[in-house]
C-alpha cells in the first residue's frame, strides 16, 4: 500500500531560485507538499548553469535542491506573467519567494498583492540581511559566513578566517523557513487565516553560531579558532592513527577514562590536571600530545573497533563517496535526460514513494495552466507571447 506523506494536499507555489529556498522547497516536497517551481524563460533557475559538472544537461547543483517538483517557466516582467501567478497563488497554501526586497511588490505578487484573493496563504520570504541592512542588498551564503562571524571561528588556529566547505547558511536558511512554514500550517488550521513570514541567512546565521555566540556574550571576547578542535570539551577532536586520521568526542569525564584505558594510559585520567574537563580545557596543550602519540602507534580500523567496543564515540574521516556509500545515503530516479540519477536521501523522510526528479526547465507549463483552468488555446497564445516557456 502507498505510503501517505504528511503535506498531501498541500500546494506550494515556490518563486525562489538558487539554494536557500528551493532546499525549502524541497524538503517540503519530500514531506509530501506539491511544489510548482516558478522559473524564467530562457535561463531558469541560474542554478541550472553552476557547473561543471552536469547530468543530462542540467548542473549538478540544481539537480540536487529540486527533486519532487514541476517547473513552469514565466516572465514576470511581463503583466500577462505577473497574472500567470496570481492566479496560481489564489488555490495556493504557501508562496515563498526570495526577490530582493521590493522586487516582489514591484511585480505584483507580494504579500498584499496574493492575500487579498486568498487570506489563507502562508507567504514567506527569504532575505540576506531581512531589515538590518538597506534595502536591495543581495545576500549569498559566503557574504553572509564572513558578516556573520562564522568565518571568523572556522579554519585552523594560526591559519585565515574559512568558509564552510558547503553552503551552510543557506541550508540552515531552508530549514527555518521551512519549519517557519509548517508552523504557520499548524496556526492556520485553528485559526482559518494564513501569515507573512520573513527568514534571513543572516538571523539563521548568528542562531547558528549558538554556543560560541553565548560564550562571546557572556565574557565579552572574541571567540577564538580551534580547527578541528572544541573550544569546551578536550578531547574533541581529530587524531592521526598510524595510517588515517580519527574524529574522537569523548565529551565527559566517564568517556575520558574508557578512552584512556583503550589507550592503554590509564594514568592520565587520574592525573590532577586531566581529571574533569575544565581541567582538560585548562590543559590541553599537555594532554593533547599525549593522546597523540598514543593514536599514532596503531592503524585506525584497530582504534575504532576497539573505542566500539568501549562506547568511546568516534569515527573515521571519510571523503565524500566513501561517507555516501558507507551510510547507505542515495537513492535513484529516472530523469528525463540524465537517465537513472543518483540523488542524496531526504533527511526528513524515506524516498517512498519514489520522487519525482528535478524537473527540465518548463516541463510542466501546460499541465499546470491546464489544472488551473487555462484551455490549450490560451496556453499557446502565452506561449505565442513569449509570457511562459512550455517544452514539446
């Protein structure tokens, strides 16, 4: 029997490109939402561009935000465009777009423009900087890491303020908009009305810095970079067995000692400057090499099995495919130009029923018009006009 997923029935018009909000988008669908993807006539999403590399054509990069949508392609600089959208939004329950500020309302399909006709929408918008920066700015990920702080506490001690080595505000912006989204749902069906919602990478990105934020607050000074280090737990970090290197989180006092009984060095749990984790803190720069020369006299399979075996947390630093293919973390989807495509697993849900693949550029143009009401005839005359693109 099929699988019923939890945002059935729930339709999603998504005018946002890029990252932040089609990963929104995104997992929305993976919950079950049926998701319309408003993209422009010629280009699309820019995502569609950012390669090499490309499956079938399309860029590894929008291939792997827009899974389980239909992509219609619609000029809104166009009034007839503009219109395509409203009256789309009216049997709509969610909107979410990430125009510069203004830009929406300027096309005619901002929040006041969409509620007037349906007071249930659930319009949320996605911003760089949401008001604390003048208006029009454009907000990225890699922007946003370094005015954020979270630049500053990533890279080794002694080396440059590092990015991320993924988007990761970006991601973190799709995730609070989409639980932004699911809890103006939940309100709605109390209270009848929908909501106007703004997330921004910027708001997501100091909510992120979390402990380091509070720590920075509570003593007034700068965090420092600790690479692959903790700036409140030791041992919390990455070690070099004989031939590999180790991540170990022995993040209290009891894992501290099984750790250092694997290690064959019981003594240093009982030493006076190692006994609690303020104290390790306080003396890391003397217990660290101990541990070290300690991982480095054995491979680290035998370092892993043995921690295993002592509930010591700790795993290997794997590359990307090995992490993917260890952890069992893609499925496959038939694409209509790339074949069978690879795709990483959903975290908020099993790939059943199989989703549907991202989607070509206009793929679904006539099947969306169709369904809200537009005969063949008026489609093509749009077509005609260069208002929206239609493959085939």
């Amino acid at each position: 029997m099929r699988r019923v997923l939890p945002l059935e029935g729930i339709r999603v018009l998504d005018l946002s490109r890029v990252l932040a909000g089609p990963y929104c988008t995104m997992l929305l669908a993976d919950l079950g939402a049926a998701v319309v993807k408003v993209e422009r006539p010629g280009e699309g999403d820019e995502t569609r561009t950012w390669g090499p590399p490309y499956a079938g054509g399309e860029a590894a990069y929008f291939l792997s935000v827009n899974r389980g949508k239909r992509s219609i392609a619609v000029d809104l600089g166009k009034p007839e465009g503009q219109e395509v959208v409203r009256r789309l939004a009216r049997s709509s329950d969610v909107v979410l777009e990430n125009f510069r500020r203004g830009t929406a309302k300027r096309l005619g399909v901002g929040y006041d423009d969409l509620e007037r006709d349906n007071p249930r929408l659930v319009y949320c918008s996605i911003s760089g900087f949401g008001g604390k920066a003048p208006a029009g700015r454009p907000g990225y990920d890699f922007v946003v890491q370094a005015e954020s702080g979270l630049m500053a506490i990533t890279g080794d001690p002694d080396g440059p303020a590092t990015k991320v080595g993924v988007a990761v505000v970006d991601v973190l912006t799709g995730y609070a908009a989409a639980t932004s989204i699911l809890a103006a749902l939940t309100a709605r069906a109390e209270s009848g009305r929908g909501a106007q919602l703004e997330v921004s990478l910027l708001d997501t990105a100091l909510s992120a810095l979390v402990n380091v934020a509070a720590a920075a607050l509570v003593t007034g000074a700068e965090p420092l970079r600790f690479g692959n280090a903790h700036p409140n737990i030791v041992p919390y970090q990455t070690f070099d067995a004989a031939d590999g290197v180790l991540a170990v989180a022995a993040a209290n006092d009891g894992l501290f000692r099984r750790l250092c009984d694997v290690l064959e060095r019981p003594e240093l749990a009982d030493d006076d400057r190692f006994r609690t984790n303020p104290l390790r803190v306080d003396h890391r720069d003397e217990l660290v090499p101990a541990l070290q020369r300690a991982f480095s006299t054995r491979p680290a399979a035998e370092w892993l099995e043995k921690l295993a075996a002592a509930g010591v947390p700790a795993g290997k630093v794997r590359d990307v495919l090995d992490a993917l293919e260890a952890a069992g973390g893609s499925f496959t989807v038939d694409h209509p130009t790339a074949g069978r495509l690879p795709l990483v697993t959903s975290p908020v849900t099993p790939a059943d029923p199989e989703p549907a693949p991202p989607p070509l550029l206009g793929q679904h143009t006539r099947e969306v018009l169709a369904e809200h009401g537009w005969s063949a005839a008026e489609t093509e005359a749009l077509v005609r006009a260069g208002v929206v693109q239609a493959i085939g």
